[in-house]
C-alpha cells in the first residue's frame, strides 16, 4: 500500500478515457478502475486497454491503484489478469467472492505473473469484494485466505438482490453482512471498506451512511463520483478530538507504568490495554493521513 489509509475508494469505469485520466487529480485514497460490472461487454477490450495505458502512464501520486478485473472463470478476467499484473498495479479486485478457494486461485495465478514478468514477489496485493449471501457467509475464510488479502468490500447492491431484500435509509436489512465484513476483516488484520451510497443528488444521505459505516468499525467507503470524496474523507478521518484523546491516553498509561501499574483513569473512565490500542491506532491513521 502507498499512502498507508485507506478512507475513500472512487471506482473509474475503464471504457471512459477522461474519467480514467482524471482520477489522477481526485482525493481518493484508493482508485478501483474498473473492468467488470458497468462495462459492457462490447467496450471490455477498449477498457481494459485504457487501464493499461493509465498504468503504464504512472503519474498517480500517493493514491493506491487497482484495477477491478471480471472473475477468473471466465476467459476474459484471465486476460485482464494477464495484461493488467505486467503493469504493476498496487492490487487487484476480485468480484464476487463466495469462497477462499476463490482467493488462492488468484494468488497462484498472480504469483506465476510476477515471476514471469519479474516482478517482486508478493507486491501484487488481493481485494476481494463480498456480494453475495454465499461471500458474507464466508467472510472470515476468504479474508483469511492470503497473505495478499488487504482488504473486503462491500457491494451492496448485488448483496440486496441476492438476499432479496429492500434495504432503507437506515441500511438495518443489510447490517448484518456489514458486521460479518467487519469482524472477518479485524480477525484477520485488514481493511473493510463499505459500499457507495447510489443516491447521487442526496449528500445528506451520504453522510449518514458514511457516519454509520465508520460507527460500525468500517474503514473507508466507495465513491460513485469524485464529488462524493470530500465527505467520505472528512467522516473517516481522524477528528482532532480523537488525536486529543489518543495522545492523552498514552500520556496517562505512562504515567501509570511508572507507578507499576497496567491501568488508570482519564476524565473519570477507567482506560487499560485496549485503550492504548485504540490510541495507538488512531495516531497511526492520523500519520498515514498526513502522508497523502
């Protein structure tokens, strides 16, 4: 990973050249040019030919880069795979994961491309996004399924239509493969990041899900558009309240270690260990941030 956070996630149809080009100016964390879903079958090659051509280019800063292919059971994300690795993205996303079987096989098929094309071993990282009753189910295995595994995420739309539910404002009929995604992710060290919010005109709307994402133990969220950015960044960084809070725990804990002791209390809570690692954590977002 480039920039060490991942808030924000802007999805790039790979078919539209300038939308390509310009994802090199946006505050995304993470780029996702994407090949699969969204791309007509007719515009597969001419997208994934810009994606190429963008790779190649450079010229991404400390955005993280990664390219959506289409499932590897089918001749045409075999070939994504093939003319994508070569470019040395920073990950690839595998649609519709229901198992970890699903994993290891784009880890071996990815490994055989970095020798091939000498690139360092293990630098190709695997996002693996869960749509699907069968992927919510599974979560854990798959986030646990490789060592390139950096992070799960959400597609909610094809979850919704795979349960066959109707889900609200308040996303409560979808929760639950939101807190299995969570816990599989924090089980196995990596990231979880939530799905876009599809009402584009409703910004209110987006910053209730994001607020809610990121109360849920999310990471970041997707984008749809660069104009949805800014907010997304916003919720999910660190607010200077938890630096305050963070730098004062560590202080305090010192504090106690000297007196031989593991625990103390700030503003009349008790803190011990899992305090500190909260703080720990948020002080490390706040540097990765800073980096970008």
């Amino acid at each position: 990973m480039i920039c060490g956070v991942r808030r924000s996630l802007l999805y790039v149809p790979g078919e539209n050249e300038k939308m390509v080009a310009k994802a090199r100016t946006t505050p995304a964390d993470l780029l996702v040019f994407n090949l699969e879903d969204g791309v007509a079958a007719s515009m597969k090659e001419t997208a994934r030919a810009n994606v190429v051509r963008a790779l190649q280019s450079g010229e991404f800063g400390a955005r993280e880069v990664t390219v959506r292919i289409n499932g590897l059971d089918s001749a045409v994300g075999r070939q994504d795979l093939a003319e994508v690795v070569p470019c040395r993205p920073d990950g690839i996303v595998l649609p519709k994961v229901e198992r970890g079987a699903q994993i290891t096989a784009a880890e071996a098929a990815v490994a055989e491309l970095e020798i091939s094309h000498r690139i360092l071993k293990w630098s190709t990282k695997l996002h693996a996004m869960i749509e699907s009753a069968a992927g919510a189910l599974s979560c854990r295995e798959i986030a646990l399924a490789s060592s390139r595994m950096v992070s799960l995420i959400f597609g909610s739309a094809d979850y919704a239509s795979d349960v066959r539910c109707q889900p609200g404002e308040d996303r409560i009929e979808i929760s639950f493969a939101m807190q299995m995604m969570v816990a599989s992710a924090r089980a196995a060290g990596i990231d979880v990041i939530d799905a876009p919010c599809f009402d584009l005109q409703n910004p209110d709307l987006l910053r209730r899900e994001a607020t809610q994402a990121r109360r849920l133990g999310f990471d970041g969220k997707s984008a749809l558009r660069p104009d949805q950015l800014s907010t997304i960044n916003e919720i999910f960084d660190v607010t200077p309240e938890e630096i305050q809070w963070a730098e004062a725990v560590l202080a305090e804990l010192a504090e106690a270690e000297k007196r031989g002791r593991a625990l103390s209390m700030l503003a009349g809570r008790l803190i011990d260990t899992p305090h500190r690692s909260a703080a720990e954590r948020i002080l490390r977002r706040k540097s990765a941030a800073g980096r970008l």
